[in-house]
C-alpha cells in the first residue's frame, strides 16, 4: 500500500510540473500584451487620479470661496468648567448692602442702547427731510413748466433726467463702491441673526452708501421707499457702535477700550437685533412693532435681557423722532415714525382748519367692516405670494455684469418715469383741496367748512371759497395777502392762494385750489399720499377708487422690475 501511494504521488507530481510548465510557457508567450494592458491601465488609473485631484481643487475653492464670504457666527455659549473657571472676572459694579446689584459692563449696555436709539432717529430724520427737499425740488420745477405754458414734452424731459441721473448715481455707488448695500439688506439680517457671517455687511462704509443711496432712490421716482433700507441701517449703526469703527476717511481711529467689552458675536448679536427694531420702529413709529418684527422675522436667540435692550432701544428711537418732527406740527409729539398711520396733522390743526369730519378723529368701527378686514387680508396674502414667485423668476434674468446692471438702473428709471407721468396727462383726476376760506365780508380769510357753511362767512355777498390764502395780483401791492376790497382800491385782484404741494397735493393741470389725484399720488411723497389714505374717509377722501386702483396698478408692476436691480 505504501508503494503504491509513493507512485501515485510521483505520477501527481510530474503532472502539476508539466501544467505549471505550461503555463509559465503560455505566460512568457502572453507577457508583452500583458505588460502593454498594464501600463495603459496605470495610466487611466494616474489620468483619473489627476482629473479627480483637480475636481477635489476646484471643489475645495468653490467651498472657500462660499465660506470666506459667508463665516459661522460663535454665539454658542461655552459652558466646558475649565474654560468657565479660567475665564472667570472678578464682577465689579455697583453694591447695594455688600452685593453687585449693577455690573459695569450692564450698564454700559443700556448706554449703548439709549445711544443707538438717538443715533437711528436722527438719521432717519435727515433721510426724510433730504427726499422732501428733493422730491419738492423736482415737483415745483415741473409745475413751473406747467404753468408758464411749456409743453408736456418740456416738463417730461426735466422729470424723466432728474430721475435718471438720481437713480444711476444711486446704482454706481452700490455697484462700484459696496455691493453689499443692495436691496433692502432684510435677507442678509436674516442671515447673520441666525449665525452666519456676512463679510462687508455691517461696514460703515457700506452704511452711508446705504444712505446716499436710500435718499437718491427714493427721490429718482422709483417704487422704492426709506422703511424698509432704515432696518439695514439701524443694524449697521449698532453694529458699528459696539465694534469702534476706524473712521479712516476723517483721519482717527474711534476705538475706546470700553468697547472691548463687547468684541464678541454674541454681544453683537444682541445689539445688531436691537438696533434693526429701532430702525423699524423708526420707520413706523411703532416700538413693540419693532420688537415683534426682529422676534418673528429675523432672530432666532431670545432671552429677558435682549428683550429690554430692543424694546428700550425701539421706544428711544420713536419718542427721538417724535419730538425732532415735533418742529414741523405746531409740537406735537403724537406724529412718530417717518410713516405714520394716524392723522397727518395734529387734532388741534385739524378743527381749527374746520376739518371736523376727520376719520383719524371721529372713526366707528362697524361690525360688517370684520367682512372687508378678511377680504383685504386674503388679498394682501394672494399678491404678496405673486409678487414673491415673480421676483424669483425675474432674479434669474437679472444681469450679472456690472455695466449691464448700471443700464439696468437707467432704464427702469426711464421707464418708470414715462409710466407716471402719461398716466398723469393722459387721467387727470382733480379734487377741491379741502380747505376753504371765507371770501368778500367782514369775515375774509376766515377758516369755513365748505361751500354748505352758512354761519361762519359773515355779510350778503361772502361765500366759502376753496382757497387757504388770498394773494393780491396786480397792483401797487401785489404779492401781498389780502382781505375785503383793499385789493382792488390798489388796482389789483385778490385770488386764491395756491396750496403748496408738500401739504396738500401737486396741481399739475388742475385750477387754483384742486390737485390732480394721480399726480399727487405717484409723483409726491408715498408715505404722505399713504397717510392721507388713513385719515380721511368719504365724503372727504381725497383720492376716487379708479385713480388708487390705477396707482396700485402701476406701482405693483413698477416695483417687480424695481425690486432687485443694483
């Protein structure tokens, strides 16, 4: 048995070597076009790895370049022990019977709070006053080309280049010196109150262009208003108080140490949320608006003490801009916020001008209304949700270049100056100014109700005439006001005194003591046409159903193209 298995193996062994023989044979026969297949597949393999090292490269940037523009905010609160226990400061402020009732640090924080709430008001008063100036200046000249007989074509030539210069300068500051101060700047408060780091944002030097440019837009015509860029910039002007600003371009550094307090993102958070509600409640003159719009829109951190320091900082704002406004209503401090929703005019002005009837004064609210306040609600939320799909459809045709998107600028303005202005040729919609005086008798210039007011105007030729003033024209007195016949014993005539735009509407075509409708509303300022439509109801609204629906029109489709150009 043991033989037998000896050769069985012997006979094994021989045929394996003769296989393996072979195939070494076959091996060394095949050995080129193997080593051939190889090198080109550690070729593909190198050319793979290249290409997939370049993609990682270009990945890698694309990731850098995001994140170098948009970094991570540290706002979370360290709470490790060790760091907690070396970090630690020995608390100094102010002691009430040997305890710290008032850190130094708080107090400086309600400082700062006050502070940005003065600063915001300020600034957004002379917002407001320059776009007066402006918008008068362009409006007077207008009417000045009306008036003295000059054709359309004149007065639209001065109208649509006043507004194409403002509007391109406005575009060429944001697009060449900060883009940043695009838009309104709302998404980008978003944005950092969430964590996320926005570079250039929050710069000084990117809020005064935001200034220039709020004033220069608002006062080129475009469908654009001052409420919504305030926000941005009550953020920035908290932002830049609590980091010291280099003011570079004044030649000093503002840094103080006290500052170095709050060098951290947290405490910057803090005071950028409360100073974008001052600049909302700046806007409306609405203090817990201004609370309620950052807690429901903008940030996602909440705790008792960022509530006071925006609601301190909203309320400083208001009652600021109350009483800076105060010099232009007799004193009266109820008029808050650059927009205001209540009356126009004080009570007391209102019913000495003989305006009894105002709706800000005497205004019911009748149960049936409930119907029209849902139906005016369904159709706020039906064009909102419009206009936003919209602007999202119109971002992706926008232009990329910054050439394109100057001519951008200069054509929306051209053609939404051609819009406002046909359409105010073309509809001319006049209304009685609302003010009345009583002429001829002993009761001359006095204020009167209308032409139905029997009791005021004294004597059996006076009348309530619709006038606010009498001027003489002609004469060895003309230019001065006058009363009775002393007027006409001078060789002149006493006509009614124009109303002057800013208080009660542009001519624009219409006789002495009308305005045109659509004039007053398109060309003058928005936030007094939009006051004018909360105070006076019928019979004394001032504007007809057509001319605000022919308004709301043109505006909704104006600001589409408006919103989002540079």
């Amino acid at each position: 048995r043991t033989v037998s298995m000896s050769s069985m193996n012997e006979s094994l062994l021989q045929s394996n070597h003769v296989e393996i023989v072979n195939v070494e044979d076959q091996a060394m026969a095949h050995a080129p076009a193997a080593a051939e297949e190889l090198q080109h597949f550690a070729a593909a393999q190198n050319l793979n790895r290249n290409e997939s090292m370049e993609s990682r490269k270009s990945i890698q940037q694309n990731i850098f370049s995001i994140y170098g523009r948009l970094e991570r905010l540290d706002v979370d609160p360290i709470n490790q022990p060790y760091y907690v226990d070396t970090h630690r400061k020995i608390e100094r402020g102010y002691n009430l019977n040997g305890q710290i009732v008032f850190t130094s640090k708080v107090f400086y924080r309600w400082i700062l709070t006050v502070l940005i709430g003065m600063a915001i008001a300020i600034i957004a008063r002379a917002v407001q006053v320059s776009i007066q100036v402006l918008v008068d200046q362009r409006n007077d000249q207008v009417e000045m080309y009306v008036r003295q007989g000059s054709t359309m074509l004149q007065a639209f030539v001065f109208f649509a280049v006043w507004n194409s210069c403002f509007a391109l300068v406005g575009g060429l500051l944001t697009i060449t010196l900060e883009p940043a101060t695009a838009a309104d700047g709302i998404a980008e408060i978003k944005a950092f109150m969430n964590g996320t780091h926005v570079k250039h944002f929050l710069k000084l030097r990117t809020i005064l262009v935001k200034i220039v440019g709020t004033i220069l837009a608002a006062s080129s015509g475009l469908a654009s208003g001052s409420e919504g860029p305030l926000i941005h910039i009550g953020a920035g002007i908290a932002s830049g108080m609590t980091r010291g600003d280099k003011v570079q371009s004044l030649c000093f550094e503002f840094s103080p140490a006290i500052l170095g307090r709050f060098h951290n993102d947290r405490d910057r958070r803090d005071f950028i949320s409360a100073g974008a509600g001052a600049g909302m409640a700046a806007a409306f003159g609405a203090p817990i608006g201004g609370v309620l719009f950052v807690l429901e829109e903008t940030s996602n951190a909440w705790h008792p003490q960022l509530i006071w320091n925006m609601f301190t900082a909203a309320l400083v704002a208001t009652v600021s801009l109350a009483f800076i406004k105060a010099d232009l209503n007799s004193g009266d401090v109820s008029l808050a916020g650059l927009l205001s929703f209540g009356t126009t005019n004080s009570v007391q002005r209102l019913r000495d001008g003989g305006i009894l009837a105002d709706s800000s004064v005497e205004a019911p609210i009748y149960w049936w209304e409930i119907i029209m306040f849902v139906v005016v609600g369904i159709l706020g939320g039906i064009v909102g949700g419009v206009f936003n799909r919209a602007v999202s459809l119109l971002s992706l045709v926008r232009p990329r270049n910054n050439l394109l998107r100057a001519f951008e600028v200069f054509a929306i303005s051209l053609i939404t100056s051609a819009s406002i202005f046909y359409l105010v040729v073309l509809n001319p919609v006049c209304r009685d100014n609302g003010l009345w005086t009583c002429r001829d008798g002993g009761s001359w210039g006095d204020w009167c109700s209308g032409p139905l007011d029997l009791d005021t105007c004294k004597g059996p030729t006076s009348s309530c005439a619709n006038a606010s003033a009498w001027m003489c024209q002609g004469g060895s007195s003309a230019g001065r006001s006058c009363r009775d016949s002393d007027c006409e014993q001078l060789g002149g005539k006493c006509v009614p005194l124009q109303i002057p735009a800013i208080n009660r509407g542009m001519q624009m075509g219409c006789d002495v003591g009308q305005y045109n409708e659509l004039a007053t509303l398109l060309f003058g300022h928005h936030e007094l046409s939009i006051s004018r439509m909360m105070t006076q109801a019928w019979p004394f609204s001032p504007y007809s159903i057509a001319s605000m629906l022919k308004a709301a029109a043109v505006t909704f489709v104006l600001m589409l193209i408006t919103f989002g150009a540079h």
